[in-house]
C-alpha cells in the first residue's frame, strides 16, 4: 500500500507537457537571463524543441504545445515578462518562431525569481509543502491513510 502511495506522488509531480515546457524554459532561459540582470531574452522554439527532445522532456516536434506554452499567461504571470514580439510564420506554431520578452522586475518580498533554487534548507522543505494533498485526498485523508498503515504493521 505504502508503495503505491509514494508511486502516486510521484507521478503528481509529472504536470503534464505544457507545464514542464514552461518550467524548463524558466529554468533554461529566465532565470540565467534574469542572475545576468538582462532586461531582455529571446526563446527560440527550434532550438528550445531540439533541448526537450535531447533531455527527454518531449518526443520531437510538439512545436504546438511549445508555442502555446512560451506565449501562455500562466508562462508570462509566473516569470514576470511581458512578451515584446513572435517572429514567425503566421500559424505561429513552427520551428522557426522566436518569442522575445522583457524581463519585468521581481515584486517586492520575492525570494527566488522563477527557476532558482531555494536558498536554504528550510525554503527547500517549505517549497514541498502541499505537494502530498491530493495523494493522501485519493487515501480518504492523511489520518485514515496512516491509521490503516499502523494497523498493517501489527498483523
């Protein structure tokens, strides 16, 4: 049982492609540009797509997926940037587009920009908080799950 909890967990980690396209590209792209104080970064989807593939992130040629999630709100909110231009073919969805942004300032009171680390120890254990919730939700709650883990032990 207790296997089966932790496989779980695990595969909640897994957020889906259009999710693990923006992360990377956070951490690929944002954050380097973001340490060097560039006001400025530029993305571009073949050579992005080329990194995915070669990192198992995606199989080849999701250039929709790519496109959608480099130009996405979620993406632009997260990292605090305002897309300045797409250059590309007008389908906007090929190997070709290039998305340049401009690096907004961090809020006041943000301790890692988008794709960073956490400090310390204490961030990187707080940073987990959460993460369990719907795992232990599927159980019927955390308590329950625990209790019938103990009860298990003393047969």
């Amino acid at each position: 049982m207790f296997a089966i909890f932790i496989q779980e967990a695990i595969e909640m980690a897994n957020y889906g492609a259009t999710d693990m396209v923006r992360k990377t590209a956070a951490e690929q792209y944002i954050a380097p540009a973001r340490k060097q104080s560039q006001t400025s970064v530029t993305i571009h989807s073949g050579d992005f797509n080329k990194f995915l593939v070669q990192n198992r992130v995606l199989p080849p040629n999701r250039f929709p997926i790519i496109c959608n999630a480099l130009q996405s709100r979620k993406f632009l909110r997260e990292n605090h940037l305002t897309l300045k231009e797409v250059q590309g073919p007008p389908s906007g969805k090929s190997s070709t587009v290039k998305f340049i942004y401009k690096i907004d300032p961090l809020p006041p009171g943000s301790q890692n920009p988008p794709g960073t680390p956490p400090a310390s120890s204490v961030d990187a254990f707080l940073s987990l908080r959460g993460i369990m919730k719907s795992a232990y939700q599927k159980l019927g709650g955390a308590e329950a799950f625990h209790a019938r883990e103990s009860e298990s032990w003393d047969r």
